[in-house]
C-alpha cells in the first residue's frame, strides 16, 4: 500500500498495517464461509490469531500522537512480524482454493458487501508482492473485479461509472508495479483486449462462440498480463472488457437455451411417434436424465458453458437419429393419417422431466383431451366441465391451437405454458382436497407433506421460468408476449400463495 509522502512515519506504519489486516480479516471470513456452505474437508483449521493482533493495533492506534513514537514503532515492526506470519497461513490456504469454488461461492451469496470484494482483491494483491502471477489467482481476481464492477455500474453500465474509476485507481495506486512497464509494451496488451471486446460483439451465435474459443483466448490474454493487470490504463480496459464480454456470452447463452429446449421438445414428440431400437431407446433415456440434470443446474444457476455444449451435442445426436426414424415410419403411414400425427400435442410430446409427469402428468393429460374435444367439436369448449376447471388464458388456448395447427409459434413457451396450467389445475386440487378433509374434522387422514412440498417447489421453478421467459422477450422487444407471462405468472403466484397458506395452517378444531 502505498502512503503519501507527506504522512507521518508512525501513522503511515498504523494506516498499512490495518488495511493489510482488515485484507487477511476478510479473506479469513470468506474461508469459514467456503466451510459453511460447502463442508469442504480440506479447508481444516489453520493456526491464525487474528485476536491478538487486533489488541496490539488498537493500543497502538491509542498513541499514535506520543511525543516520542519510538516504542510504537516497534510495536508495529513486532505486529508486521506476526501479520506476515499469518498471511503466509492464508496464502498456503489459498493454494486449496480453485478459482471455479470460488465463483460458485459468490454465485451462492444473495448478499454481496462491494467492500469484502474489494479487500479480497487487495488481499491476492498483498500475497503476490515481489511475486509472479500464476493462472489461478489472475482468474480468481479477474471475478472479483468483474463482480465488484457489475455491481457498481451493473450489467448495463448504467450505474456509477466515475466510483468504478475512483475505485480502479485506488487498486492501481495499492499495487506496485514491478514488472518491465515500458510503454510500448502496455500499448500492445491494451491492443489485444481491444481487439477481444471488439470479436466479442461480433460474435452471432453461442456456437460461433465455442468453435472461435474466443473465452479461452480471452484468459489467455489475461494471464500474460501477469501484475500488469492492476496497470492504470490497463486494468479499466480489463474490467470494462468483462462486462461487455458477460453481457454477450449471457445474451448467446439465454438463446442457446431456447434452442436447445426446443430440439428436446421435438425429441420428445418424435420418441411418442417414432420407430425406437432398444439401442435408440437407451441413448433417449440417456438424454433425459442428461437433461434433468441440465435443469437442476439452471435451478440452482451453476451452469457452465461447456455443460451447454454438452447438452447441445447430446440433443442434436439423438435428434437427428429419432428424425431418421420418423421418416420412415411417415412412408409407412397413409398420407391423412401421416399429416395429422405431425401437430396433435400429447403428455409425451410436452418436454417435462420425470419428477413433473409423476406430479402433473394426469392434469396435462386431462387439459390437452378437452383440448383436443372443444377443437373437435362445436361449442366443446363451454361443455367439457373438465376443461372450464382449467380456467384457461385466451395465450393458453392459443398455444395448444399453434401446436396443433403448426403455426409456428414459440413451441417452447407454448408447451410450457400448457403445463403451467395444468400445474395450476394440482395446485387447486390440492387446495381443495385439504379444505375436504379439515372440514370433515380432518377424518379424512394426514395432509400428504412431500407430495405438496414437491408441488410448491415445482411451482417455484415454474415461477423463475416465467421470469426468464419474459426477460428474454423483453431484450428481444416483445413486450406484448412479455405481458401475456407476466399475467399467467401472476395467477400462478396467487395459486402457490393460497397452497402454501392453506398447507401451513393450523385447523380449526371442532366447536
């Protein structure tokens, strides 16, 4: 840390000595709380006394103004000492750290303090003085900055721009150059971002993306900079580098995602309609499981970039093997018979997972039945009870006419919301099967705990995909569409309220 020339010795000791320990302080916090979270066994504790250390700073700090500052200045040469000794502690600690924990750890945290990330970033600064950057740590305080700044001035960079600069100065000032910074030199590191950032934006789809390896360059780029990173000119660069580089791979990723739940969609209409070997059979099962998984991570937003790739290739090899099947079997079919498999949706065809066809299964089937009767025939609609239980949307019913007719709609979000209503519709079942049996002096049995736990958490990730659905319609300028989910997310929410409440409530007893 540097300390301006103009300060006195014994204060500009005190002032560098506690930022160096409030750094330790919080890298320390951020290890107990890897331990909470992840129970990580090779994080054991280390021996660090940061108790005592504290006491001799706060004595010091209690006569800074002494006419004769020599004693305390001993002092602070002992409490240097003893800080060192600790950092090296944590620096030994750090080595068991890979940068993906801690990403994942700042993934999990809700609450982020800018202050902690900024003394986390002073702290690698602190253990890599007089010391070569390797990989890891480049990575680890390339998140940290990215985080700190998105946090700041946003996603967007509609935030505080001229703080993120006053703070990307005072990172600089902190760190001492020790590395060769001629000036031509930086001019050629500040030449190669430029040129990323500009790649970057040309970038038109996730798989341009990965067969570029347009992120892997990007790291490269970075680790060469070694302590040049914190560089005046350079580190701005960096940081405003990440958040157009994040902004782009999210947009690609979100699109990505469409696509690929689309494809599985088409799998899973082809696997009801198709000609399946058992080996075709096994590799579909495969892909199911594979894409539960896929939705478990996006539930709990730990999905990476090459477990997108992954899901894509798995997709688009057993697509293409079911398409195979599917063109064989359409010779085989009269052509009437041929045209009409193509569009009528069943339970099959709706891409849910297991854990949703045990819970809703019968309710998508009973929606798309009446469905299929009210299309069939006249005044259907106002006759089948079944259906006016559904208490559809007009979006809703015209997502199961786009299915059926082909007119080339969303055919994700179609069938999503076909089975959000039929979620709806177990949701309202459950509700009403509760009052029942509390009516009847609760005779009727124990209410089924796990069944409406699983329930309200499918609701629950149902809710968060309504969100990520209009937040994608919204960046591509739909906002009508974007409306229409947010009036179906609402009644989902009301429905999922009232469950919750009635589930969760004493009953009365009898008078």
């Amino acid at each position: 840390m540097t300390i301006p020339e103009d300060v006195n010795p014994l204060h500009g000791s005190y002032i560098e000595l506690s930022a160096r320990y409030k750094a330790a302080w919080t890298y320390h916090r951020f290890v107990e709380g890897l331990r909470k979270f992840f129970g990580n066994k090779q994080l054991a504790d280390y021996p660090v006394d940061f108790q005592s250390l504290y006491k001799s700073l706060k004595e010091v700090s209690r006569r800074l103004n002494d006419p004769e500052p020599q004693r305390q200045l001993e002092s602070l040469a002992a409490i240097r000492s003893d800080l060192a000794r600790l950092i090296g502690v944590l620096d030994a600690e750090d080595r068991k750290i890979t940068p993906s924990l801690l990403r994942l750890f700042f993934q999990r945290v809700k609450s982020q303090d800018q202050r902690i990330l900024l003394d986390l970033v002073r702290f690698y600064q602190e253990i890599q003085v007089d010391r070569s950057w390797d990989a890891d740590r480049i990575d680890k305080v390339d998140f940290l900055l990215a985080r700190l700044a998105e946090l700041i001035v946003g996603k967007d960079q509609r935030g505080d721009q001229s703080r993120l600069r006053r703070i990307l100065e005072g990172i600089s000032i902190h760190s001492a150059i020790r590395e060769d910074t001629d000036p031509q030199r930086v001019a050629n590191r500040l030449k190669m971002i430029q040129a990323v950032r500009s790649e970057i934006r040309g970038i038109e789809s996730f798989a341009e993306l990965t067969e570029r390896e347009l992120i892997e360059h990007y790291r490269g780029v970075k680790h060469g900079l070694g302590s040049l990173l914190f560089e005046k000119s350079v580190l701005p660069m960096v940081v405003d580098t990440n958040l157009v580089f994040r902004s782009r791979v999210e947009e690609l990723s979100a699109i990505e995602e469409e696509q690929i739940f689309a494809d599985y969609e088409r799998v899973s209409a082809l696997e009801v309609k198709g000609r399946i070997d058992s080996q075709l059979a096994d590799s579909v099962n495969s892909l199911h499981g594979e894409v539960e998984s896929f939705q478990k991570k996006l539930q709990n937003h730990d999905i990476r970039l090459a477990d997108l790739a992954a899901i894509r290739r798995s997709v688009d090899l057993v697509l293409e093997r079911l398409e195979v099947g599917a063109e064989e079997g359409a010779r085989d079919l009269p052509l009437e018979e041929a045209g009409r498999a193509d569009h009528r949706p069943t339970v099959g065809a709706i891409a849910i997972s297991r854990e949703e066809r045990d819970l809703i299964g019968e309710e998508l089937r009973m929606l798309l039945e009446g469905l299929e009767t009210a299309n069939e025939t006249a005044g259907g609609a106002l006759a089948a009870s079944d259906l006016l239980a559904f208490r559809l949307e007009t979006r809703e019913m015209s997502a199961y006419e786009s299915l059926t007719e082909g007119l080339g709609g969303n055919e994700r979000i179609d069938r999503f919301l076909l089975a959000a209503a039929a979620l709806r519709r177990k949701i309202n079942t459950e509700v009403e099967e509760i009052q029942v049996s509390r009516s009847r002096g609760v005779l009727g049995g124990p209410i089924p705990t796990r069944r409406i736990s699983s329930v309200l958490r499918l609701a629950d990730w149902y809710l968060r995909q309504f969100s990520h659905f209009r937040e994608t319609l919204l960046l591509a300028g739909n906002t009508g569409e974007a409306k229409s989910l947010d009036r179906m997310r609402m009644r989902l929410m009301r429905d999922y309220a009232g469950l919750w409440l009635v589930a969760s409530a004493e009953p009365k007893p009898e008078e």
